[in-house]
C-alpha cells in the first residue's frame, strides 16, 4: 500500500494543553475497511524546523491509538498532558505506521502537523 500525504492544520490542529483526538477509517481501494487485526500503530511527531531533533512517538502498545480491527477504525488519542509537552514551535511533521507481528513497518500518513498555542 501506497503512503498518503495529509497535512493536520485548521480544526484538526493539535493544541498544546489540550487534548486531541483524530479519528478515520483505513480503507482499500474499493472502500471495504482494511483489517487492523494484529497489526499495531506508531505516531511520530519531529519539528519540522529542526528535522535532527528526536521524534516524540504515541504508540498502540501504550493505548494512545486504538485500532478497530475488522472496522478498520483508527483513533489517536492524546492528552492535554501529551500535547503540553511538545515543544515544537508552529509545526511538526509527523508519521502514521503500522507495523505487522513480525515488526514490519509501513507508513500510511504523512504530512505536517500544525501545532498550536491553544483556542485563541
């Protein structure tokens, strides 16, 4: 499967010191779901002004993404601890991958996270 790019800004943004939530459902090509069943999830978020820097990662082995097995549902949950404690500036580039039971990786998502100060 093909990696997608899909950039998190506008309402979707992360907000630091509050908690986020992202929600969708993997899809084939003929909108059947995907069945997550034994895979497991990572989300890593590195500042995209200073792409050295070490990656902050949820993973689903901690319960910060869920998976839906055969619905092919997705849901990342962070915390408004989780969000206080990034510190990147504006944005963060981030990566979605799902790895089978022999560790295999593959990214799904990638893009740019916006991340922000909180409601304005």
């Amino acid at each position: 499967m093909s990696r997608a790019n899909y950039d998190i800004k506008g309402s979707r943004a992360i907000q630091r010191g509050f908690s986020w939530r992202f929600v969708f459902t993997r899809r084939q090509k003929n909108r059947q779901p995907v069945d997550l069943t034994g895979l497991s999830a990572r989300f890593e978020l590195r500042d995209s002004a200073n792409p050295e820097t070490p990656a902050i990662v949820f993973t689903s082995d901690e319960g910060k993404i869920v998976l839906g097995d055969a619905t092919g549902t997705v849901e990342i949950l962070l915390t408004a601890g989780d969000t206080a404690a990034i510190d990147f500036r504006h944005a963060a580039r981030y990566r979605l991958i799902f790895s089978d039971n022999l560790g295999d990786p593959e990214v799904f998502l990638a893009g740019v996270a916006q991340i922000g100060n909180g409601w304005q």
